[in-house]
C-alpha cells in the first residue's frame, strides 16, 4: 500500500538575525513572501500531498488573510509554533498519521528545485530516514579562546573530506519521527535527523541541492534575489 504524503513547512521563528521588523518568511522574493515561493515549489512537485504550516501563534491569522486575499490556493492545516524548532515540529507531527512519510522543510529555503524534491520522495519510499547533505567546501579551523578572549588555534587538524552540511527537505516514515519526537528536549536537536538518530533511527544520506540555502540574514537574502 502506498504511503499518503505529508511536508512540515517550519516557519515559526521570528527572523531574530534577519533584523527586520516582518519575520524573514514573509519577506518577499521576486514580488512573493518566501514562504509562499517554499510552498509553491512543493505543491508543484508532488501534487497530492498534505501541507502542515507551522506558524508563530502572532501570524497565523496574517498568513490566512494572505492567502485568501491573494488567492492563494493552498489546502494547508496552521498549527501554532512551539517554544523551539523541536516543539513546532512536535506540534505538528500531531496531524501526521502512522503510515504515511512526512518531509520536514524550511520555510525560508525557497530556492530548492522541483526535480530534487521529487527525487528526495522518490528515494524516501525505502528507507525509514532521508537526509539530503552537501560536501563543506571551506577549510576547517578548530579554534579555542585564551584568556583575553582572542581566537586561537587548538593545533587540531581536521579532515574535510567527512563533513557534509545538512539540508531539508528531511524525509521520514512518519510512525518513526513521531516516536522519535516522544523524546525529551535537548539542545542538541537541531534537526530532525539528530532527533531520528539519537532515537535509533538508521539514517539514509543523498545528495542536497547546492542553491538550496536556508535564508537567515540580509545577505543570505540578496543572494536568493539573484539566484531567483
């Protein structure tokens, strides 16, 4: 039996290091909020699946007179978003069923492609955990504070070669991330692949996208005006 479809859209911070006024997921990319470009990708790669916004409490009423008013057609449940990343998930896994594999996405990566989002739920059907990573390009420096607070080398060498960046969408049989979620709250889980692996979930890695970055400062968005 096919597994139905489900996508968290993560869109409940409040853009802190963005450092305007609007929440970095309604600010506009190309006349549209980032939010909205996100959605849009997904519901164009995989017409049948199942949209949970996750939305903080303050905006929930400002994205659905939005999307009336624009006509922005969207079957989506808004679920309130949580004290972390790992309670608005939560919140949300609440109106995934068993069965079903449910992607966990950031709303401020709107820049993913069609083609990677359906490749992602095509690999997902096997495995109980997908994580989409990127090889890091940049040398790697393990630095420590001295006494007056400067950097400086801690003499550790590091092997580029075995660290990847982790991206979203991340995909998961959902009765597996919803127990995974049971867990209690550590500030480690920064994801929901440290959440999946912590409980013992085996996770599957695949090639990301290079362009899908997550938009999180001023320049991250002036980059994401011009690749769009």
């Amino acid at each position: 039996m096919e597994r139905k479809k489900y996508l968290i859209v993560t869109a409940g911070g409040v853009g802190t290091r963005m450092g305007t006024a609007v929440p970095k997921q309604f600010l506009e990319l190309g006349g549209k909020p980032i939010l909205r470009i996100t959605i849009e990708k997904f519901m164009a790669a995989v017409p049948d699946l199942h949209i949970i916004t996750v939305l903080p409490e303050a905006n929930v009423t400002t994205w659905r007179q939005y999307c009336i008013k624009e006509n922005f057609t969207c079957p989506q449940r808004l679920v309130k978003g949580g004290f972390t990343r790992f309670h608005s998930v939560k919140n949300a896994l609440a109106y995934v069923p068993d069965g079903a594999i449910v992607a966990v996405h950031d709303g401020v990566r709107p820049l993913i492609s069609a083609t990677t989002i359906k490749r992602l739920f095509d690999e997902a059907d096997t495995v109980e955990a997908l994580i989409p990573v990127m090889p890091v390009t940049d040398t790697l420096k393990v630095l420590d504070k001295d006494s007056s607070g400067k950097l400086v080398s801690s003499g550790e060498e590091v092997d580029r070669s075995r660290f990847f960046g982790a991206q979203t969408p991340q995909i998961f049989w959902s009765e597996r991330l919803k127990k995974a979620y049971t867990q209690g709250y550590d500030t480690l889980f920064t994801d929901d692949a440290s959440v999946a692996e912590r409980y013992g979930i085996r996770l599957t890695f695949t090639e990301g996208e290079r362009y899908n970055i997550k938009i999180t400062t001023p320049e991250d968005l002036t980059l994401a005006n011009a690749l769009l």
